[in-house]
C-alpha cells in the first residue's frame, strides 16, 4: 500500500526534502484489532514536532498522522464490536487500559500512553493507505457526519471537548474566550460553548475573524494587536450592561501559549478558570502570580480526552449541533505543501490528505 514517510527529521521545516510517497507492507489484523481504509485524514501540529524530531525523537522511518476515518475492510478473531463495512475513525491515544489511572477515567493521565502516529512507529500512523488499531481505538462514524468530517474532528473535538467540558465545567450562561478561534481546536470550542448557550468571544488573526462569527462566536477580536486584550474586556463590559452579571471573562480557553497568557489571566472574573491545552507560541510564559491567588482562579491543563469524550463530540455532530470547520484537501503527493500551510497558519479549521482514489 501506499503512504507518506520519512526517514530523517528535517529540524529546518523543509518536508519536501523529507515527505516521499512510498510503498509499505499492508496491515494484518491482530487478534484484538480492526483493519480500515483511509477516506481521510487530518493534519495536527504534532506532525510538525514529529518531522523536526523534538521534543519527542520519534521512531523512523515514520508515518504521521493520528486522525483518520474509512471503511472496515478487516477484523481480528477477537473483535466484537465492528464488521466489515463499518464507516470509523480513529482514537489517537494508546493507553494500558489497565493501570488505576485508566480504569478511574483518566486513560490521558496513562505513563504508558502514547500518541498513535506521533509517538508509535516504525511506519504505524494515518498517512497511510489502509489503517490498523485495536479495537478500543475505533469508534463508529454516527449518520450524517463524513469521513472528512470525522477526520478532522477526531483529535481536536476530542481535546476541545475534554478542556471545556470535562476540565473547565463549563455552564450554562457563562462568558467564554476562545483563543485561536480560527484552529482545529479553537473552531470546535466556540461551537462547543455555544452549545452550552455561553456568551462566546473568540480571538483570531484579522482574515479569520468573520469565519470565527460564522461558526456561532458572538464576538470576534485580532489577537495579533497588542491592546487585543482592552477590547475583550470593552465587550464583556458591553456584555454586562445587557445580563447585570460582573464584566470580565468566566472561562478562556487557551493553546497559544507565551504570547498572550497573562493578559488572559488579567481579563479572568474572580474565581474565573484558564484552561490549557498547549502553546503553539512557546512555554515560557511570564505570569503575574497576583491575580492568580487574589482572584482565586483556576489553571487548569488538559491534554487529549477520553474516547467516550470524543463519541459525544461525535454525537452533536450527529445531530448537527457541531460541525468540522475543513480547509482544504490534499493528494499524498502535496503531503509538503500542506504541512508547510499548516506551519504558517494560513488556514481555518482543519487540512485533510487522502491517498489517491479515496
């Protein structure tokens, strides 16, 4: 079959030197596993790390991708739950399933978990022409949700999911910040606090800002201004006059990191809760400690989710409550330009590949 590799890291982000469409071995079924095709697959930023081989020194040669939905074409001889035929997607995190911290819920918490595509190797992610998971890393594809939908939602509905609503409880009523409205994640967190009928304002760069309204944000502002933060705080102002409730936000949500993590902090009510799912911009981010403990917020982390997370993001999908925000598509053969689109953040929403003839 065919699929995208590398077999060298590329630490200066050139993946057309490194990207090549190669022929591997087709999958055979485990006892405990599924077979499935690859209708498509979606791009997330840890194929980036993985190719510049930091902070993880991944296994080469190397398939990326940990998102991925198609058909079932095979299954182990211990397999239960799936037939031949079934439309699935995948779930990304490999976890014991059998330590304390996974069976009280906290599969993410795993020591042993990895990151399927990212971490696992040699040559085992979804870039690839067929698809081999276990059993427990499979989840059915509900009606009405496409393959290229539940590609693209399968990782990062799964974290959007697991930040708001399994980290942060998100209520009812409540005035929530979404940063990077315009990512993966950012896209399905506006429609999730939506969902939950908060007050929504969501931060992006200048070309996105409309799209970020389109998909439910009652607000949109460019982060890229330096005072981005004083027009936030004017709207939950503007916001309070109309619902008698303190100006200030309630819940932000965040992946950007360094850049614009204090002035989340000073934008938080008190009691107000900042939710982390990583820092695209950088880790070093300086904190002015005050309104942490005078204020009494809440710094929460939260990293990937629970596969039951994943399939009631996928059921609001269902019920087309939620949608996949979707950028382009793109041929294994453009698997460089495409990652080189994702690094410089020149899209909304998710990028896709799909093999030839998917």
């Amino acid at each position: 079959m065919k699929a995208v590799v590398y077999r060298e890291y590329a630490p200066d982000d050139d993946y057309a030197k490194i990207l090549k469409v190669e022929d591997i071995d087709d999958p055979k079924p485990k006892a405990d596993e599924v077979i499935f095709t690859n209708k498509a697959s979606a791009l997330n930023y840890n194929d980036i790390w993985g190719m510049r081989g930091v902070p993880i020194p991944v296994p080469v040669p190397h398939v990326s991708g940990s998102d991925v939905a198609g058909d079932v074409i095979a299954v182990g001889e211990d397999v239960k739950g799936f037939k031949v035929g079934d439309k699935v997607v995948s779930h990304s995190n490999l976890a014991c399933r059998v330590c304390e911290l996974c069976t009280s819920g906290r599969e993410f918490d795993c020591a042993k978990r990895q990151v399927w595509g990212f971490q696992t190797g040699p040559l085992w992610g979804a870039y690839s022409e067929q698809i081999h998971l276990p059993e427990v890393n499979v989840s059915k594809i509900p009606e009405g949700v496409s393959y290229e939908e539940a590609a693209a939602a399968s990782m990062t509905i799964l974290t959007s999911w697991h930040m708001l609503v399994g980290r942060a409880k998100i209520t009812p009523g409540q005035t929530v910040l979404i940063m990077g409205g315009g990512s993966g994640v950012g896209s399905f967190g506006i429609q999730i606090a939506k969902l939950y009928n908060c007050k929504v304002i969501a931060t992006a760069s200048p070309d996105k800002l409309e799209k970020c309204k389109e998909l439910g944000a009652d607000y949109a502002v460019d982060h890229r201004k330096d005072d981005w933060h004083k027009e936030v705080r004017a709207i939950t102002k503007e916001i309070a006059k109309s619902t008698g409730v303190q100006p200030g936000i309630d819940l932000t949500f965040d992946h950007i990191g360094q850049t614009h993590f204090n002035k989340q902090l000073t934008l938080l009510k008190y009691g107000g809760t900042l939710v982390s799912c990583g820092a695209t911009t950088g880790y070093d981010a300086q904190i002015d400690l005050r309104h942490i403990f005078f204020k009494g917020i809440n710094v929460l982390g939260s990293t990937q989710g629970t596969k039951a997370e994943m399939e009631q993001g996928l059921y609001w999908m269902g019920q087309g409550k939620i949608k996949a925000a979707i950028d382009s598509i793109h041929s294994f053969e453009q698997a460089a330009e495409a990652h080189t689109k994702m690094l410089q953040g020149k899209f909304f929403g998710k990028i896709l590949m799909k093999p030839e003839g998917a």
